[in-house]
C-alpha cells in the first residue's frame, strides 16, 4: 500500500510538473494580466493586483525520516499595468512564484501592448517576455526503489527558462472584454542536472471573456458573466463564473471548474464610503473558497482551497503649470 500510495503522490506532481504547468486562480476575472499581454493599460488606469491561492489544503507527503510535510500547492502573483501615452499602449510587470509540493517556481514577466481604438473599446495587442527558474528539492522524496536515478540525487536542482507570451484583449468599459493569448510560446527546454528529466514548457492558449448587465429598473444591480478556457491541447480547463455587484462596492458569485471545483467568491471595495479619500475608495478585497468535486476532494485528503485578492487602481494627475508675464503695452 505504501507503494501505491507513493506512486499515486509521485505521478500527481509529475502531471503537475510537465502537463498542466501554469499557475491557476479562481478569480480569473482579476488576473488578466498574468495571462494575457494586451490587457496592459487597457483600463487607462495604474493598476496593482495581488493573488494568494493555497489549493487543496490538508494535503500532506511522507519524508525520508518518516515525518510528514504539507505539499499542497501554493501561488503568490502581483502584477502591475499602466497605460503609457506617448508609446500609444501600455505596459506589464508581473512576479509569480508557484510552489508544487517539493518544486518552487519563480517567474518574472515584463511585457508592452499597443492600444487601438475599436468601436466603442480599445484592442490592445501585446508581447510579453518571461522568465523562471524552476527548483526542485530531490533530497525530499522518498523513493520505493533506493537505485532510483532520478530520484537519488540528495540536493536541490534547478533550470532557468526565457520564453514568450502574445495575446490580443478586447475592453468595452463597464460594458464587456474578451481576451485571446498564449504562453510559452517558445516551448523552452528544462535543463536539469539529473539527465534522466528530460521535458519543456508547454505552449497554453487561453480565452476568456465578460459581459456585464445592468438589470433595468434596478440600476444598483449588475449581473455579470465570465468565462476562461485553458488549454495546452493535451488537456483543457473550464472555468464558469456567475456573480452580482451591487452599486459597484459588493459583489458574490459561484464559480464551476470542469471536473474540479465549485466555488464560492465575494468582495467589496471596504472603504468606499463619502466620508472617505478618494485614493482608498480604489481599494477591493476579494476572497474565494474552492469545494473540490473530483476524486480527491472525496478522499477526504484536501478540505478546499482558500484563495484572497487585493487590488489597487489610481491615475497621475498632472496639474497644468500656468505662467504669467506682464505686457508693457498694458501697463
């Protein structure tokens, strides 16, 4: 049994590892940015957003001494965009680090969009560089066979990858946006020192859309629709969401990933109140909380996953300088 359930532990991280390798976040719908290029500056806005996600918590993998350690995955990603005016776009700058039990991911990710006005919204179409250095702790596993070549090495190993990122995103203001990109364009190689790990990045397309409904006769209602489809053409993601704002300061909703989770999401700009400034009106708080449906949310090993944004939005404005001289004609 201890070997089954090591190969069963083992070939979940290995999927993880080299099949469904980007990171994954149930508010999609504030992340934009991490996934696809042309969505920098499109909101014509300085925008920060912060995402933790802790999946699948209570998972937990047996060491070499017999002790036990939490290996659930664990994402941070913060980004930030802003529109530039004189490069007719904007620009992205985001930092992810995803840790996959016993791997660390660090990636760096700085991109420019071109904005072209369509219609009553902006296109913005944009190229992104990235890069990450993946790290894997092999002095942590515990392998069935102690001759393992892959698994007998007693250090960390690590790889440094560059690659890239296009995508085009479609934003009607508080009407509707959609969105089409793909990463890791260039498929890098991970080049490990244990030669028998041999693999690359794979190449993922995404697509994601919104639609936002005022209810008429209830101005202070907005129903709004997402969507977000994930896929590196071995398998595929799908992510449905339903949520209500009321005037624009709270919101919930229900989200259903295919085959993975259901979830619950809420938030709410905390300080947007009269009597506050207008720099902390601009602050939102959103959390989420993942009821896993497949077969690992039956085994009773994972009790969800919890998920908190936080995002801030501001413009610069530049007070126009007023000079004056006096004439002697009119004196």
């Amino acid at each position: 049994m201890k070997k089954i359930y090591f190969i069963l532990v083992f070939s979940v991280f290995s999927l993880t590892l080299f099949a469904q390798q980007e990171a994954q976040f149930t508010q999609y719908m504030f992340n934009n940015m991490l996934i696809n290029p042309g969505y920098a500056g499109i909101n014509k806005r300085i925008c920060i957003t912060t995402l933790f996600r802790e999946q699948w918590t209570g998972f937990k993998s047996t060491l070499k001494d017999g002790s036990t350690v939490k290996t659930n995955p664990e994402t941070y990603g913060i980004s930030i965009d802003a529109p530039i005016r004189v490069l007719h776009g904007g620009i992205g700058f985001s930092v992810l680090s995803d840790k996959l039990g016993f791997e660390n991911n660090i990636g760096v990710k700085i991109g420019y969009a071109y904005h072209a006005g369509i219609g009553n919204g902006t296109l913005g179409i944009g190229l992104q560089v990235g890069f990450l250095n993946k790290t894997i702790d092999f002095s942590k596993f515990n392998p069935i066979d102690a001759g393992d070549p892959i698994l007998s090495a007693s250090d960390k190993k690590s790889t440094f990858m560059t690659d890239l990122s296009f995508g085009m995103f479609y934003n009607i203001p508080g009407k509707l946006y959609a969105g089409i990109s793909t990463t890791q364009l260039i498929q890098s190689k991970m080049k490990f020192a244990v030669p028998e790990i041999a693999s690359s990045l794979k190449r993922t397309y995404y697509l994601t859309g919104a639609y936002h409904y005022v209810i008429p006769g209830h101005t202070d209602w907005e129903v709004s629709p997402y969507v977000l489809i994930k896929t590196d053409f071995a398998s595929a993601q799908y992510d449905i969401t339903a949520m209500v704002k009321w005037q624009n300061m709270i919101w919930a909703g229900l989200s259903y990933r295919v085959q993975d989770a259901v979830a619950i999401i809420v938030g709410a700009y905390p300080f947007n109140q009269p009597s506050m400034s207008d720099a902390l009106k601009q602050i939102k708080i959103g959390y989420s909380y993942d009821i896993t449906t497949s077969a690992l949310g039956k085994s009773g090993r994972s009790s969800g996953s919890h998920e908190i944004m936080l995002g801030y939005c501001f413009k610069i404005v530049t007070t126009p300088k007023i000079t004056k001289y006096i004439n002697t004609r009119f004196l």
